[in-house]
C-alpha cells in the first residue's frame, strides 16, 4: 500500500504523478477519498455557492463524507436555514457544527463589544482558525472551495497544496471554475443556495462583515467593508 501524502510527507514526485494522471475536479476528488481514511480528510464548508456545488460532488464520491462547518454564532439567519436544509437533501452526509471555546458573550466580556468591529482579525482567529485548527488535528487533508478567480491572492492555487497554516494537505477542486460555472452548475443541477446570492451578496461570511458587493467585478468587495483585510486567515495563500 503506498504512504498517502501529508504535509510531513509531502513529495513532489508523488504529487507530479497524480496530477498527471488526474485532469479536473472530479478526478482529483475521486483521488482525495482514496487516498485519504473517512477520518483523514474532512470538506469545511461555508456553504456559499461554491458549497453547493461541492457538497453535491463530493456526495456523488463519498456519501458519508465528513463536512464541518464552522459556526461563528454570527451568520446570517439565510445560512443556517440553508444548512438545515442541506441536512435534508443529503442525510447521508457526516455534517458537523464546529464551535468556538468562547461564547460570543465570553468574548465579550474578555475582549469588549463587537470585537469584529475593532479587531476583526483576532475576531476571525478566534472564531474560524483556531476551531479549524482544532477541528484538523486527526485529519491529513481537508478540501477548500476556493476559486483561483475570486481574487488576486487565490490566483497561484492548485488542486492540491501543501498548507503551511494547519500543516495539512488542502486540497482544492474547483481551482478552475468560474462564478458563472458555479451558478450553471447550480441551476442545471436544480441546487438549493442561499437567497443572498440574489440580493447582491456574491460572497457570504458573517453577518456583521458581510455587505452587498461594491464593485460588481470583485465577489469578495463586500466583506470587511471599511478594513483593509481580505480574508478571514483561514488561507495562507
Ligand atoms: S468574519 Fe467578522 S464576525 Fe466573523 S469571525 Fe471574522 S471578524 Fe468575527
């Protein structure tokens, strides 16, 4: 049996041989779920668009595949709807609810009101990195849906990275697909999505971070709007 690739293992030869004999997202998620044991690999899932589409392909491959969503306490009511939702059209699937340690409240008390106000930075550490990072502890892969055209940082990406952040193999097929391949996928394939998407919201995070886009060429213009951050540091790009 050959040693599956991990970050302490990471080998370029090996990675050259499954890319070559692999061409496109469903290969390469076809790949990922042999790879890697059902707890080796896990999908984090914003359930945004790009969501959608993956769960639906990773459902195609593996049924009882382990999705983790990382639940700030802040999203819209829209995303948690759409999450039950999900939970019904797929029942097989492994969907897990990641919380923070810190209440909101907690936070709080600890930090003052509103810290993604202040400090959205350690806002985000606290809510999105550190639970994925505790949430990756057992795993040695875990699958992103993000997109090399949602911004300049996400340009450089590949089907499969060696990522630096959580010391983890991140794994990303969509790598290729454009905004409108999502929403065509998502229509032909008769897709439940988050109604924001229809109200000017191209990209979905917290509530209290998450405006309308502002320009119509950059889906992620609405997030962090008045901050000089771009990402919520779950990605080290
Ligand atoms: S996106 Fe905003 S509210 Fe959500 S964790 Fe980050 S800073 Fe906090």
């Amino acid at each position: 049996m050959s040693v599956a690739l991990t970050y302490d293992n990471w080998n370029q030869e090996k990675l050259a041989f499954i890319l070559r004999e692999r061409s496109d997202y469903l290969d390469i998620l076809k790949w990922a779920f042999q790879e890697y044991q059902d707890d080796e690999i896990v999908y984090s899932c914003s359930f945004g668009a790009e969501g959608m589409v993956l769960l639906d392909l990773i459902h195609k491959v593996k049924k009882d595949a382990k999705i983790l969503f990382l639940d700030t306490g802040l999203h819209f009511q829209e995303t948690y709807d759409l999450i039950d939702r999900i939970k019904q059209r797929y029942p097989s699937l492994n969907i897990t609810i990641i919380k923070p340690k810190l209440s909101l409240s907690e936070q709080a008390n600890q930090y003052g009101d509103a810290l993604w106000k202040c400090n959205p930075n350690l806002c985000c550490q606290i809510r999105k990195v550190e639970p994925l990072r505790e949430a990756l502890k057992n795993a040695k892969a875990w699958i992103s849906g993000l997109r090399r055209e949602q911004s300049p940082t996400r340009k450089y990406l590949q089907y499969i990275n060696k990522d630096p952040k959580f010391q983890n193999i991140k794994i990303c097929p969509l790598i290729h697909w454009t905004s409108d391949d999502i929403m065509t996928y998502i229509h032909l394939n008769h897709l439940d999505y988050n109604p924001l998407h229809n109200q000017g919201y191209p990209s979905i995070g917290c509530a209290p971070c998450t405006l309308p886009a502002a320009n119509a060429n950059d889906s992620r213009s609405g997030r962090w709007a008045g901050h000089t951050k771009t990402e919520c540091g779950l990605h080290q790009l």
